[in-house]
C-alpha cells in the first residue's frame, strides 16, 4: 500500500502560480504511476495530469497543456503539480493518485483504475 498526502494548494489571483506536492509513503515510490485529478463541486472528478514510475512521460489534459507542468522526485518520494498561468476554472479540490499497474495510455486518464488517493487540497482562483 501507499499513503499520499497532498500540500500547497491555496489562494490566488488568475494568472497567478501555485506548486502543489503529494508527499507518498510505504512501498516503492518508483513502482507507481502518479496522477493528478481535481474536482470542482458539483462536477465529476477530472483527469489533471499523469507521469510513468520513471518520470520519463507525462501525460496532460488538454485543459492545462502549457500552463501545469508534472514532476516527481523518486528520492524524495514526492510528486509535484507546478502550476501557472492559473484561471478561475482551475478552482477545485486537487488530488493525487497512485497505481502500480496502469498499462496503457487510456488508463492513464481514468479515475476508476487508481487505487490510492490523497484527501485533496483546495485550490481557489480569484478573477
């Protein structure tokens, strides 16, 4: 199993930046595949953004392609959401996710085949 706690979500003004960090713990960072979902209310869960155990591909929603950036840091045990450029629509409860055995690039993007997740932290952007 995994834990995830996600950090660094808050306040800020369109246009601005946030970083957000998920902090993992128990078996091998490395093994799993990390997303990014959020979640505004009164809408489903979304697809953020993804990146392989390696870090070599990462993989965005067309919502935030050029604006968010994915990362993780193996030795660290930590992903990171750096995001930029941020509009009123990205308001939402952002949350990390994790799964070791993600195949193929559709499941990716699929809320239903992660298997670990964070309690969210909010990010709210003021127009």
């Amino acid at each position: 199993q995994v834990q995830l706690v996600e950090s660094g979500g808050g306040l800020v003004q369109s246009g601005g930046s946030l970083r957000l960090s998920c902090a993992a713990s128990g078996r091998t960072f490395s093994y799993y595949t990390m997303g990014w979902f959020r979640q505004a209310p009164g809408k489903e869960r979304e697809f953020v953004a993804a990146i392989r155990g390696s870090g070599a591909y990462k993989y965005y929603a067309d919502s935030v392609k050029n604006r968010f950036t994915i990362s993780r840091d193996n030795a660290k045990n930590t992903l990171y959401l750096q995001m930029n450029s941020l509009k009123p629509e990205d308001t939402a409860v952002y949350y990390c996710a994790a799964d070791s055995k993600i195949s193929t690039t559709d499941q990716i993007m699929a809320v239903y085949v992660y298997d670990y997740w964070g309690q969210g932290t909010q990010v709210t952007v003021s127009s």
